[in-house]
C-alpha cells in the first residue's frame, strides 16, 4: 500500500481508504458480521483511512467502526463527518430496522423512490455540531478523532465564522486532532483554500466529474485532499449503470462513450473500476482515494488497482472523449 501526507497534518493516509457509507444496519442496509470482516480485511492490506458520517446508517456505520477497532485505535485515522440531520426517512426508519429484516431487499428495490420522497435536512448551528461530535466520540469508542468535516455545508456557512471557531476549539480541546470539509462543488473547495487551517477537503472527483483535476488540484499547497465517489456512484463499475447518474441521464452520448469504454476494458481484460482509481492515483495532489463497498472481493480488487500495467492508447483515448462528453453535459 502507498502513503501519502494528508496536507500538512504529518498523518500518512493509504493512497486507498475505505467509505462505510453503506456499514451498519439501515433501512436498506442489512447490518452484518461481513462489515467486520470486510474492516479488518482493510487493515491487514494496509488501509488505514476510514472515512464515515453521523447520518450513516443513522449512527450504526460509527458504531460498527467503533466496534471494530477497540484495541487498534493508533492503527487507523478515523474521520466522520457532522451537519446532516435525519431525513424525513430515516427519522421513521431508525425505529422500523429491527423489525424490517424479511423485508429490506423488497424495500430496497424502491431505493430511489424512497430517497426521492425524502427531505434531507442540515443543522450547522454551535450548539447541534457540539452535540453531534460528542455523540460520534462515544460511537467510535474513541477520545479523539483524527478528522472533523462538515458533512456538505451551503456556501452560507463556509461564509461565517461560527463554525470555524467552534472547530478551532474543539481542536484545542482534544477532541479532534484536525478539521475539514466535505464539499459539493469544485467552487466551494475553492472558497475553503481561504481558509489557513482547513486540513482537508473532500471531493468528488472521478472520469465523469473530473473538473476537481483542472479547477482545484493545480491550487492546492498544503490542504490535504480526499477524492470521494471514484467510481462515479457505480457508472465505472462492472455492473454498467449507464442509464443512472446526473451527468449522463440527458446525454446519449456520453451513454454510448462509455458503453465504449466498458467494451475496450473486456476486450483487454481490464477491471473499469482499477481503471477508474488508477487514473487518480496520478494526481499527487490527491491524498486518499475514498472507495465504498460491503465486498471484500471488490475491495480487494480496488487495492490492487495500484499494480496495473500502464493504460493502452485505445483506453486513454476513450477516457479523454468520455472526458469531453461529461463536461459537455454538465
């Protein structure tokens, strides 16, 4: 496993970390020994950035990593992230979990739909985000965590400086070793370089929303960055969801460039999403590439994508196009 420095914190985080998004019982999630396994799988093959939320699994991903790594604490960097509410889903869900067992993978199959009725909600004021760190702490099992982020924040709040003083203070008290944020935009990681002694951003950066690379890369000194969704949501994945997606759903042909593109990586017995990783493991700028997954098997295979060959033309060539296609749409 590749190291890097996350910024200039002095942490080495594994060039692969782990999402646990989906780790913890939910509505759609079925809690399981596997997220054990799949844990401690991540840190015998050297990962050691985890990277988890709140709102994940209305607090059960913490919990399941606060499980996993009593007495293994100085092993991993754990960052969570805090802002985000319950939806109006989950605040019925977390109650129904017990009792929704034999049900969940019809109810799953309405994912979108549900999630689509559901009101996210965001709550940045002091007082919550106190709350809500004191209650990550006692998930994880820990006194401290290595990194804070706000969990999306409207420009508004990067905008004043509350926020700032509260995770400034919660740094001088122990609680958290350092702070980031978690942004939507390219433009509002743009907005947080302002800011001297944000340790982190976390962004989405991948083939198909690649605008990071150009936009904010060249511009980053000493600010660690964390590229979240690398495989586009699961676009640049085996399963070829080309009918999904924000940024290809308007557009045939970005559909069809990477149709292409899953089509050349058969025919050379390439794994699209190693591929996927790959090309931003070239970005030094990049810190750890955050991916999401309940699989060993596929995280096994997202860690090896540091050992591929070199891209052939014929790839290189469809990634550029593809590159074109999805900036064309958005």
């Amino acid at each position: 496993m590749e190291y890097r420095p996350l910024g200039n914190t002095g942490l080495l985080t594994s060039v692969i970390g782990l999402g646990c998004s989906r780790l913890g019982a939910s509505v759609f999630e079925a809690n399981s020994t596997d997220a054990q396994c799949l844990l401690h799988f991540a840190i015998d093959h050297g990962i050691n950035f985890f990277d988890t939320a709140d709102s994940y699994g209305y607090g059960n991903s913490e919990r399941v990593l606060g499980k996993a790594f009593r007495g293994k604490r100085d092993k991993v960097i754990l960052a969570t992230k805090g802002g985000f509410l319950p939806s109006s889903l989950a605040r019925v869900g977390q109650y129904l979990v017990p009792f929704i067992g034999p049900f969940r993978s019809r109810i799953s199959r309405k994912k979108s739909i549900f999630k689509t009725l559901s009101r996210k909600r965001q709550n940045f004021d002091v007082a919550y985000l106190k709350k809500a760190l004191e209650q990550s702490l006692k998930r994880l099992s820990t006194d401290y965590l290595d990194l804070y982020q706000l969990h999306s924040p409207p420009r508004e709040v990067l905008e004043h400086d509350d926020v700032f003083r509260f995770l400034e203070q919660s740094q001088q008290e122990g609680k958290i070793r350092f702070y980031g944020i978690s942004v939507n935009t390219v433009e509002d990681g743009l907005f947080c370089l302002h800011h001297p002694h944000i340790a982190a951003l976390q962004v989405p950066i991948n083939i198909l929303e690649h605008h990071a690379t150009t936009a904010l890369l060249p511009k980053v000194l000493q600010t660690g960055v964390i590229a979240r969704v690398p495989l586009a949501r699961g676009l640049l994945t085996d399963r070829l969801q080309v009918t999904t997606g924000p940024h290809l759903k308007d557009s045939s042909q970005a559909q069809q460039q990477l149709k292409n593109l899953h089509d050349v990586c058969t025919r050379e017995r390439r794994n699209i999403s190693q591929i996927a990783i790959q090309l931003l493991l070239q970005f030094t700028q990049i810190s750890s590439i955050i991916v999401g997954t309940k699989s060993i098997e596929h995280l096994r295979l997202n860690i090896l994508a540091q050992e591929q060959p070199a891209l052939s033309q014929d790839l290189l060539r469809l990634i550029t196009i593809l590159n074109k296609s999805s900036k064309h749409n958005q």
